[in-house]
C-alpha cells in the first residue's frame, strides 16, 4: 500500500491543485512533483515569476503558499506498480470536505490531469460554492501534450480572479 502526502495550504489559499497520487519519483523524493521531469514547478514559476523555480523544496512550497495555492491529491492512499494513475487499485480517498471546511477561502480547485478529477468526483463529488478545472497533467506521462500548450492552460487557471 502506498500512502500520499498530507495538503499544502494555509488560511489564505484561494486555489488547490489537487492531483491524483504521488508518482514513485515523489514518494522516494517524499516531495510533490518530484520526478525530475514534471512540468509544475517550472509551469508555477514562470506563471507566478517569470523564472526557473528553485532548487530548494521548501523554497518552492513557501512560493506557492504566497501566491495563495496550495497542494494536495484526490487519493490518500492505493495499492500501483510504477506511477501510471491507470495501475491504481484499491484506493482510499482523501476526505477534502473536512479539509475546505477549515480553509473557507478556496474556491477553485484545478485538477492536474483527469484521473485526478474523476477520482475526486467519484468519491467527493461536487462541493457547493467550488469551481473546478481539469488541466493537462504536468507528468511526464502526458507527452501528448506539449509544454506550451500546458503553460498556456495552467497560466489561464492560475490567473483567474
């Protein structure tokens, strides 16, 4: 069984970017996004500062906190071989109601590929006073998509009022 992280958030996030479960990279790095060649932290800091993001993870969790997004996964736990979201089985998810309830300034929660939004709406579902937006997964996996394009979609999500 492999368990996620718990939320990066604080009570002025407006924004949570809710994946679906840390890849094998991130738990070994025990980091989000910690596979080398994930595109969020370079998307979160061009959109936020133009720049490369730096090396340091806390660094990196402090800058998102700042710019009001926080960070968390549709699952708590499951049962992959490898990191591909189409290997979960017997999964667990996180209980997000308990979480918003105490962070009553998010608003919009922005899904880092679709496994993540459908996990979440099958065992969260709708929440009233939420926006939603699925996004193209930062992951390797999504080679489909080029870096471009998933800048230009991130950067929309991110700068919405």
């Amino acid at each position: 069984m492999l368990y996620g992280f718990g939320p990066v958030i604080d009570k002025n996030t407006t924004r949570l970017v809710v994946g679906t479960m840390p890849s094998a990279a991130s738990l070994a790095a025990a980091r989000y996004y910690g596979h080398p060649m994930n595109k969020f932290w370079p998307i979160v800091f061009e959109v936020f500062a133009g720049t490369l993001p730096p090396a340091d993870y806390d660094e990196r969790l402090r800058f998102i906190l700042l710019n009001r997004v926080g960070l968390w996964d549709s699952l708590k736990s499951c049962e992959r071989e490898g990191s591909l979201d189409k290997n979960i089985r017997s999964e667990t998810p996180n209980d997000f109601r308990l979480l918003l309830s105490g962070h009553g300034k998010v608003k919009r929660l922005l899904f880092n590929g679709h496994k993540a939004g459908q996990y979440f709406m099958r065992y969260i579902g709708k929440i009233d006073g939420i926006e939603y937006t699925v996004l193209p997964s930062t992951s390797p996996a999504n080679a489909s998509v080029d870096y471009g394009t998933k800048l230009k979609r991130w950067r929309e999500a991110f700068l919405l009022p």
